[in-house]
C-alpha cells in the first residue's frame, strides 16, 4: 500500500469508529441535554458530531471544494 492509500484506509477505519460509537449512545442522551443547556441542544450537538464525523472522511472532496468556489 502506498503511504496515500495508508492514510486513507485510516481516515475511513476511524469514521467507521466514530458512526459506530455515535450509533451506540441512545437517544435519550441527547434529550437530556435539552434540559440543561436550552430546548434542542442535543440535536444539535448529534449534528455537530456527525459532521465531524463527515469532515473526517471527506476532508479532501471538502477541501478541493472550498478551493474551487474560492477560485
């Protein structure tokens, strides 16, 4: 494998990782925080987490499209 694909395989081994932990925490984690912060906070953190989670694996389609709409 070349040093390319490494880094790849990797990216995608730890996405799969992050969605599968992201999967396992119950819903009603998220609910929780709805009490303590303000009305939709855990839907919205679910959210910031699973685009972490599709930055991770995206990281070069999003850059080669931020370049392209900047240019």
């Amino acid at each position: 494998m070349t040093k390319k694909q490494k880094k790849m395989l990797t990216r995608i081994l730890v996405a799969a990782l992050m969605l599968i932990g992201l999967k396992l925490i119950p819903t009603e984690a998220f609910s929780r925080l709805d009490g303590l912060l303000f009305p939709g906070a855990g839907r919205w953190l679910r959210l910031a987490l699973y685009l972490v989670d599709y930055a991770v694996i995206g990281y070069d389609i999003l850059r080669k499209a931020v370049k392209g709409i900047i240019k």
